[in-house]
C-alpha cells in the first residue's frame, strides 16, 4: 500500500537583482573648468578610464548567475512525502481460500490500529492511497480509515497489478513509479507496498515487516513532469523522481505497531 503526501514547505525568498552591465559604444568625458582672471573659462575634455570586465571575469559572473538560480530553484522545490506501508498479517487460511481472499488475523487488526494512530501523531496523512486489491490489503486499508483522522478523506485507487507483481517477488520501485506518476496529484502519497521498493527509492536495505511503513521524502515541482522557463537554458523545478532519482531519496524513519 502506498500513501502520497506532498504537503510541503515552499520557501520563496526575493530573488537577486540581475546585474547591470554597461557597454557604451563611446567613453562619456568628464568637464573642467580652468578659471581664469576673465569671466571666461576654458573647457578640456577627458576620457574616462574603461571599467569594461575583462573576458575571465564575465564568465566567472555569468557561472556565478546560473550556479545561484539553480541553487535558488531548489530551494524552492516543494517537499514530496511518500509511504511505503506494508499490509498487517493475515491469516493463514486453508486449502480451499486463495491467496488473495486471505483475512487478516486477530494480531494484524491490532497491528493496523497501532500503525494508523502513530501516524497520525506524526502527521504523515495522506491525501492519495494507492493500494493492491487483496482482501488483507484492503482490509488494512479499512482500518487504517477508521482509526485515523484524515485517512479516510484521502482518494483510493485500487492497482490490480501490485498483487500480480508481488505474487511473483517483484514489485520494484520502477513500476510503483510509474503507478505514481499515473495517479499522483500534488500531495502526500500513500502506497501499500513493501522494502523492495523501499529499499531502491532509498539507497539503503530497508527491512519492513507486517504492517511497517518507511517515511520517505524528497523534493520536486511535480511528482513526474519538468517546468522549464521558456527563456532560460537551465532546467528547474524538476519532479521528485527525476531530481532524487533511485536511492535519492531521504528515509525518515520506520513505523512499527
């Protein structure tokens, strides 16, 4: 299961004046006056000495410019807020019920309950639930709803896919991107999954057992798309995926029941 959130703090801070660089064609002249003992006077005209920067230091500027409004650009890069939740425990079932229908046991109900009121007191609600449609699952899901305020105002989409790709021990980070990248919007996500993908969007060996969820973040302007300027040849407010990339982005910590 995993849960979006992009609730973020933009920092906009006045951007630096661009400089001015002046390049007359001709050298202004400054006049004196030589007083004499008549009421005239006479007039001498004198160049100014050049102040033109010379070609290094232009480009040193010009470098200084860019490294600042790309500097600036990140800055204020808004905070993307993943949650990678595995589903509680289940029961084992018998022969007769299929993997997918599987419940989940007394112990993953109190599991779920815990989980769900811990993140609320850290204020990782999500506005976006993607989630796999296995009955524990969606069960996990339901409790999550009915214990924690603001879990059950997010948006839920179901992604058949998830259990198909996790039945087969695959579920990597590629494929939960682009399940993001589809149904993100600008929020907190939340997805049902578990540490492979953890583990990938991290950079670190994340273990997640049961009812876990890694706390991840990284920054971008959007979940999946760039914005350039239309004059500018620097690329900025890149997504979050594309700007932390695979193993970019930050653990902030591990939820456990």
């Amino acid at each position: 299961m995993s849960f979006f959130s992009s609730s973020s703090v933009t920092l906009n801070p006045n951007p630096n004046p661009r400089p001015l660089l002046l390049s007359p064609s001709s050298p202004p002249r400054r006049i004196l006056r030589r007083h004499s003992s008549s009421s005239s006077c006479r007039v001498y005209s004198l160049p100014f000495r050049s102040r033109s920067r010379s070609p290094i230091s232009a480009s040193a500027a010009s470098a200084a410019e860019a490294a600042a409004a790309e500097a600036e650009a990140l800055v204020e890069l808004p905070r993307r807020r993943l949650i990678l939740l595995r589903h509680a425990e289940s029961a084992l079932g018998d022969r007769l019920t299929r993997d997918h229908d599987r419940p989940l046991s007394k112990l993953g109900r109190i599991d779920a309950v815990s989980v769900s009121r811990k993140l609320q007191q850290l204020g990782w609600i999500p506005e976006l639930i993607l989630s796999s449609d296995a009955a524990r699952t969606k069960e996990t899901l339901q409790i999550l709803q009915e214990h924690a305020q603001g879990f059950s105002e997010a948006e839920v989409r179901f992604v058949p896919s998830f259990y198909s790709i996790a039945a087969m021990d695959g579920q990597t980070a590629e494929h939960l991107q682009k399940a993001i990248c589809e149904y993100s919007r600008d929020e907190i996500l939340t997805v049902i999954g578990w540490e492979e993908a953890a583990s990938m969007f991290s950079g670190g060996t994340v273990e997640l057992k049961t009812c876990n969820a890694a706390l991840l973040e990284a920054a971008g302007k959007s979940w999946d798309e760039f914005t350039q300027k239309p004059t500018s040849s620097i690329r900025t407010s890149p997504p979050a995926f594309s700007s932390a990339g695979l193993g970019g982005w930050k653990l902030c910590g591990i939820v456990r029941p």
